[in-house]
C-alpha cells in the first residue's frame, strides 16, 4: 500500500527531515523518508478527506488489544499526548501518515508489531471547503 500525500504536506515533512541534526536522526525519521518517497503526491485540492495528514484527527483501534486511540497528527513542536496530539515524527505518526479510514495497517511500533486499523478521519480545513 502506497501512502497518499497531498503536495503541501510533502514539502513541509521533506523540509523538516532535511533540517534535522544528525543527532536527531533516528529510525523512524529513516522510515518517514521512505515512506515520503514511495507516496503518491497529489495536489492539495485532490487530496480525499478520508486520508490521514498533517493536522488530522484520527480514531484508530489497535486489533489485537480492541484498544482505540483518539489522535491529531502534528508537526513535532504542536506534539503534546495531553492533548492528544502526536507528532509526525512519533512511530504512530509515521505508520498512518497517507492511509485513509477503513484500511488496516501493519507496522512495528516499540512494543513491537501491531495491526491498526483506521476508524475514522476528520480533516476540518477539507470539510470546510466541502
């Protein structure tokens, strides 16, 4: 599965990947960037509302466990899991960035493989536009 990713979002992950610190670079910054480069791009206006981006909110339930998840994905500065909402940076981030509801992923996240499926996407700026 390819993720999709609208062309605003990819200049503005692309841009936060290359100006990262050596130090900074970890595993998932690795997968980010591949991720980024085996999406497909699409122009922002054709983007669907049903696919995870930045500044999304996201319902996901990990399958195994049933546990469900209530998100927004952010760059990693707005990042802050009191409120809910996770940097595109984090494991989870770079696994739903581009993926729409309905779809089950597999991914290895730190406590190891899971299947996430997306229960629901709300992109309010898209909606708005609707």
């Amino acid at each position: 599965m390819r993720p999709i990713i609208s062309e605003t979002d990819y200049n503005t992950i692309h841009s936060l990947i290359i100006h990262l610190p050596a130090s900074h670079r970890t595993k998932e910054i690795g997968q980010l960037q591949t991720e980024l480069n085996s999406a497909l791009r699409v122009p922002d206006e054709k983007i669907s509302e049903d696919v995870i981006r930045l500044n999304s909110y996201f319902e996901v339930e990990e399958v195994t466990s049933g546990k469900i998840l209530n998100l927004w994905l952010v760059m990693p500065k707005q990042a802050n899991i009191s409120l809910q909402k996770i940097s595109i940076l984090s494991p989870l981030g770079v696994a739903l960035i581009g993926f729409r509801e309905g779809m089950l992923i597999d991914w290895v996240l730190p406590g190891g493989p899971k299947k996430l499926k997306i229960l629901k996407v709300v992109n309010e700026e898209l909606s708005a536009r609707s």
